[in-house]
C-alpha cells in the first residue's frame, strides 16, 4: 500500500526503475505535495499538540524550556519504503534532538531511527542511526553531513525488507543492517509491525558534545520543519491481520523482488564512499564499549 499526503499513482516506467534500483530518484517517481493539512490524514500528535504549527506545506514541531513535541502514523507498517523532509533547527540548537524513526509498541519494540543532534553555531550537526530489536538497541552510527541541514529541506529514508535495512539521505545510503539471523543468531526486526514516527525533544545530558554542551533556552523556541511525508509499505494491524496472508508472502511487495535480495555495485560504493567521508563513529569498532564486538559486527 502506498500512502501520502495526497495519493498517487505510480506511472508504469515506474517499474523499469524499480528493477533498475533506482526507486528513489527516477524522474517516473514525482510525488505531489499537498498543504500540511493532510498531516492530519497520516499521523496524530502523540504529545504536546500546541507544539505543532502548520504553514503552507510544512508542519513545524517546536520544543521550548517547557516541553518538546512528537506525532505518530494512524497505522502500522511491516517492511517497505518511508521518507520525509526536514529542515533542522537552525542557529544554536545544542542539546536539542530532531528525530524521524519507526517503532513499535511495547517494552520489547523494534525501533529503526534516524536523530538529528544539535550543535552550536558553527559547528556541523551530526545524525545518529540506531537499530533496537526486541527492546535491545545499542547499535548507534553518526555520520556527519555533506551539506548544511539546516538551509533547505533534505529527504530522510528507511527502506525495510526481509534481508536489510537500509538509511538514505537524499538518496544516498549511509548504513545498511543486514539480515544474519540465520548465519551469526542475531535478531532481526521483521516480526512487529512499527508506526512511523518523528520528535523534537531536549537531550542535554548526551546530544552535544556528550553532553557537556547544554541546552541554551534563551534560544528557543527550536523549531525543526517537516514535509513531503511519504509511506509505501506494507498496512499491518496485528490485532486483525496474519502476518504471513498480509505482509510476509514472496514476491507480493516490489521489496521483495529479487532485485532487492541484495544492494547491488551502486549503493555499495555510496555505502564505501560515505563510510571513508563521514562516519564519525561505528558501534562495530569500539572496543573499549564492548569487549567482545557485537555478533553482527564480526564477518
């Protein structure tokens, strides 16, 4: 199922750029934007509404020394594509946390998230990647940015099927968590179906710096502007619908064609070339963290 703020069909040469792994940025794939209004149609604020602004075709979440806000999708996914847009808090915004992420209910939740650290004026912003399955995250990766994200809107990604999970940034992927669950016992999230989520929220004691760079109230509010929400994905109730019969039949989903088994030569020289450039910091390598490397991190 293919959801936005305004549906649309995709044209047929659609499919010619499916095969050809080129789903996010092929001139058959141009989605229509309608006013924020249509915010309302996907998601609910899940606390702090009065948080929550509407102009034109953006929604903007504030967070002040009162509070910080969040919303949730109306409707849970299992495996697919989401995307949105986000212009970051601009200015000094240290100690402040913009997230886009997708989760699911429960003490024991998967969690896929992308969370926008904020920094001071100057300095570059950071995005934290995390997967947590079964409750258990600790998986985290920042990267730093080949742009200002706080200029103009950039698109956020997480594509999810049953061999990876894969994080875009204007189209380019930046992690993948691949699926080893039957190689090295590692769990992976395929099982609960997730909400798509996003949040803006005051994480002084860890976000900047390690949180030796606190959050500076005499500048807010901090206001982070999303639009362009995007979900193709798989429509799951878990109270109504069989996993199986839904969500989990080969070949039912363009994510589960042969074409996506695997990233292809493309995006592993994004992944290649964002790793030498950007990657400030991978779970995978710290040794003092862990004393013996998570399972996955160990080919």
């Amino acid at each position: 199922m293919r959801t936005q703020m305004v549906i649309s069909k995709w044209p047929l040469c659609s499919l010619i750029a499916l095969t050809a792994m080129s789903w996010l940025w092929s001139s058959c794939m141009v989605p229509r934007v309608a006013g924020c209004d249509g915010f309302d149609e996907l998601f609910q604020p899940n606390w702090a509404p009065e948080h929550f602004k509407c102009e034109g075709d953006q929604t903007k979440l504030t967070l002040d020394s009162s509070s910080g806000c969040g919303f949730g999708s109306r409707k849970t996914y299992l495996f697919g594509l989401t995307s949105v847009q986000i212009k970051l808090v601009q200015g000094d915004s240290a100690g402040t946390v913009t997230a886009f992420y997708m989760s699911s209910d429960g003490p024991n939740h998967d969690e896929l998230d992308f969370e926008f650290l904020g920094n001071q004026s100057g300095e570059p912003y950071l995005v934290q990647t995390n997967v947590y399955v079964n409750g258990t995250g600790d998986r985290e990766q920042r990267h730093s940015l080949w742009f200002d994200p706080t200029s103009d809107f950039h698109t956020y990604s997480l594509f999810w099927n049953r061999h990876y999970i894969m994080f875009l940034v204007d189209k380019t992927s930046i992690r993948v968590f691949t699926n080893v669950e039957e190689s090295h016992g590692v769990p992976y999230p395929k099982n609960q179906p997730m909400r798509v989520r996003g949040s803006v929220w005051n994480a002084d004691d860890w976000a900047t710096q390690g949180g030796r760079v606190k959050t500076n109230w005499s500048h807010s509010p901090f206001i982070s502007s999303f639009r362009s929400f995007d979900i193709d994905a798989c429509e799951l109730s878990l109270e109504t619908d069989d996993i199986v019969t839904k969500c989990g039949q080969l070949g039912q989903y363009w994510w589960d064609k042969p074409s996506f088994d695997e990233l292809g030569r493309h995006r592993s020289r994004q992944l290649k070339w964002v790793r030498k450039k950007h990657l400030v910091y991978n779970y995978c390598e710290d040794k003092l963290r862990f004393s013996e490397l998570p399972k996955e991190c160990v080919d």
